[in-house]
C-alpha cells in the first residue's frame, strides 16, 4: 500500500479521519474504488462508510448514466 503525507494548514480544521473520508469518498465516486476498498481505506465498515456518503454529496449508487439508459431499455 502507498503512504501519502500531506501537511495541512493548522487553521484548515480537518482530522485524519475526515480526511481519509473525502479521498475515499472521492476515490469510490471516480470508480477507483469499490465501496469495501473505501470503506477499508477510511478504517470503518462498508455500511458505515455508504451512510456517510451523503455527507460528501456522494451518491451510494455509482452507476454511469450509459448504463442506466441501457438498462431501461432493457427491461
């Protein structure tokens, strides 16, 4: 696994936590991660992690809208 350090300013008011948090929410919305690996990144379970992801307006259903359409039409 890779290690990142990255200094943040002490007037931004962010712990490691939220920090971890919105990479892998980010990281889990570009599809560079599944939610378990997201879930892992951060320490905390897969439902803990899809519950938070409203927080970081992140949608729990990463689904690209080519396949939604192929879907419907599908059905």
């Amino acid at each position: 696994m890779k290690q990142l350090v990255i200094n943040i300013p002490d007037f931004v008011n962010l712990d490691e936590k939220e920090v971890a948090m919105t990479l892998a929410s980010k990281l889990y919305e570009e599809g560079k991660l599944s939610l378990g690996q997201a879930a892992e990144l951060v320490g905390i379970s897969k439902r803990a992690f899809a519950e938070m992801l409203g927080k970081y307006n992140v949608s729990l259903f990463n689904y690209p809208p080519s396949d939604l359409s192929r879907d419907v039409k599908n059905a």
